[in-house]
C-alpha cells in the first residue's frame, strides 16, 4: 500500500531527478474503470504529486473540492 502522505511530502529541490517518472512516458488504458485507471496511473508514475515532463520536475498540488479541473479552467478563463 502507497503512503500519499509520505510521497506528498517530497521535497522537489531534494530528489534525484533521474529517480522521476517521466509523465510522457505514461500510457493508462482507457477501457478500464475510473478506480482502476487511477490505480495503474499511480503504479506507474510512483508519486502522484512529483514527476517530470521532460528536463522539468512537476509537483502537483490537490485541493479537496469536488470540482473538476476543467470547470476551473472554464472559470478562470471566463475571469481574464
């Protein structure tokens, strides 16, 4: 069992960027049901919150809400 806590708490500047994932690198099989999607995504990108796409880590933040990441996008567009 994965530890996201643990893995949340990752400090980017102190990660060897070679142990990183790169995200271009994922493929997740669309057919399979949204829990197991996210299950295999987990398995092979081993830190949902730090990866790297290309020469550049990524760290990604969640916020508890129930919206989606589309319907931020719209909503901060539709502000500029």
């Amino acid at each position: 069992m994965i530890d996201l806590k643990q893995l949340q708490a990752v400090n980017p500047d102190e990660i060897d960027r070679s142990e990183l994932v790169d995200i271009q690198d994922i493929s997740v099989a669309s057919h399979l049901p949204k829990e197991e999607r996210i299950i295999d995504f987990i398995k092979k990108i081993k830190n949902p919150y730090l990866c790297k796409c290309g020469n550049i880590v990524v760290q990604s933040v969640f916020e508890e809400t129930d919206k989606t990441l589309t319907e931020c996008l719209i909503q901060y567009l539709k502000m500029i």
